[in-house]
C-alpha cells in the first residue's frame, strides 16, 4: 500500500475509520482545523487521500495501521442503524472488526497514544432517569448487544493499549440520514409536508449536536482518560413535542402531528438522559452547542 500521501510526518496523525459515515466527516473537519494530520477510511470507494478497509479483515487492518502509524486512532466504522436487516452483520462489523483493529495494532507493533473506541448508549437498553457510567448495561436490540460484546472483548485489551471507550447518547446535524427521528422531523416541515406521523410525544431524550461530538472525541484524544467508559451527552433532555415545536418556529410552517400506533413502542421508556459528569471533568475545555442553534442550523436559518 502505497504511503505516498502522508505529506507531513511532523504533524500529529489520526486515522479515522468509517469516514464517510455522519460523523466522519464533522470529525475529520474539526482535527483538521486544530492543525492534525487526518487519514480516513471507508470499506468502498475512497476518495483523494483515504483508504480503503474492510474493518473485518485482519489483514486489511494491519495494512492500513502499518501505512499510516497514527498517533491517534477514532474508530467509527460500525453498521449504526438498529433496524439493520442482517443482525449477523452487526456482530461481524461491530465486534470482530474492532477486535481486528487492536489486533492489528499489536501485530505489527504500533501503539498509539490513545484510540477511541466509539460504543452506544444502546447498551443501557431501556434504562430510565439519568444515566452515568454505572449503570448497569441491558441492551434490548441487536446492535446494543453488538456494541456491548464490543465493549467487554475491548476491556481485554485496556493492559495493552491505551484505550477509551465513548458510549454517545443521541445526536444530529446537517446530513444525518432521514430515516433518524430529528432529520425526519425537520425534513417533513422544510418541505412543507402536511402531515408528519410519530411515535410517543410526550417521551424525553438526551440530544447532542453532531459537531460538539466532534469536539469531544477530540478533546478525550488528548484527555488523562484511558482504560475507561465515558458517556457522550448534554445531561438535557427534550420532549419529542419540544423538538417538533422548535422546528415548528423555525421552519414557519405548520403541519399536522399525527401519531401512528405502529410506531409507539409498548413500555417505552419516558426519559432516557445520560449523566455528563465524567465527560464535563475530562474534557471541560467544550461547550456544547444549545440544541435550538442545531434545530435552526438544521432547518437552514
């Protein structure tokens, strides 16, 4: 594999893998603009400069570490949408390809100074209240329990690398994937739709702007934390009638709500808020961006 790109060894590298995923992109943008050197992957057609790598193949992740030996590695590339028609995949993707990444690291023996292990909150499952890093995880879906068999075969590990493992509660932005409930919401009142159908309104989640996310996984690279779960969230939780109203004013347009019973889930839970007290202490340097800016930003004001 040719290293011909890697223009300025003098600059701290980070590989991200998944790039070109949602939050690949805001990720890259942001360590690029804090002055790193950044190499992305994707498992299919890269683009200038990226990589590509098939996340489940052991040797494809031994070539790409050995080509770019990052100071830093974030790794994203994961299948993220619960609905995923092939649980397999999950596990496949999820687990082993993570698995292979660190594997690949001790292989060719190359430590980075920190790699970010991206999990989910879904490993807390139906969890109620405000939820910290103790709490006891119950996954209730395939990629929950994907991400959690992640979570303890990378414990194994935590002697070997200098590991964190980032658990992200629920966050959006320009460029999210429609089928996710915010992109939904404000693309059915930018395009001026009559009628939107819903789940639950009444129902609070935690909501966190992609590029604070960014930010964050930034931020936790250069942090004292290693060996060690921290929650991603903002710690405010927002009614799914409250974000429906923000869009509502700024979008200007008034469509009907209706709630289709196919989409309300049998005891579901009312609020599910991470607790950011953790990441508050290892990353205090960042603000989060007040989640009536992202709704603005996201409908175009």
């Amino acid at each position: 594999m040719s290293v011909a790109f890697l223009s300025n060894l003098q600059m701290r590298r980070v590989l991200i893998t998944g790039a070109h995923g949602f939050t690949g992109g805001y990720i890259r943008d942001d360590l690029i603009a804090a002055g790193y050197w950044v190499a992305g992957t994707c498992c299919n057609s890269p683009k200038g400069g990226e990589l590509r790598l098939d996340i489940t193949s052991l040797t494809d992740c031994r070539q790409v570490i050995e080509a770019v030996r990052p100071d830093f590695i974030i790794h994203l590339a994961a299948i993220s949408f619960v609905a995923h028609d092939v649980p397999l995949d999950m596990y496949h993707v999820n687990v082993l390809g993570t698995l292979n990444l660190l594997q690949a690291c001790a292989d060719i023996g190359h430590q980075p100074d920190k790699i970010l292990v991206v999990s989910s909150a879904n490993v807390y499952g139906n969890a109620g209240g405000i939820i910290d890093e103790k709490v006891r995880p119950e996954p209730v879906n395939h990629y929950g329990a994907s991400k959690l068999a992640m979570e303890n075969l990378v414990k194994t590990w935590f002697d070997r690398l200098p590991i964190v493992v980032v658990r992200p509660f629920n966050y959006t932005g320009r460029g999210q994937a429609p089928r996710f409930l915010i992109p939904k919401i404000v693309s059915h009142f930018v395009d001026r739709r009559p009628v939107i159908e819903l789940g639950n309104l009444d129902v609070a989640r935690d909501f966190s702007d992609v590029r604070t996310v960014a930010k964050i996984y930034r931020a936790l690279l250069v942090s004292d934390a290693v060996s060690d779960i921290v929650n991603v969230c903002s710690g405010r939780p927002y009614t799914l009638q409250e974000v429906i109203d923000m869009v509502r004013d700024a979008s200007g347009h008034q469509l009907e709500v209706r709630v289709n019973p196919a989409f309300v889930r049998e005891n579901e839970v009312k609020m599910l808020v991470g607790s950011p007290e953790k990441l508050r202490r290892l990353a205090p340097e960042v603000g989060a961006i007040d989640f009536l800016d992202t709704i603005r930003w996201m409908v175009g004001c």
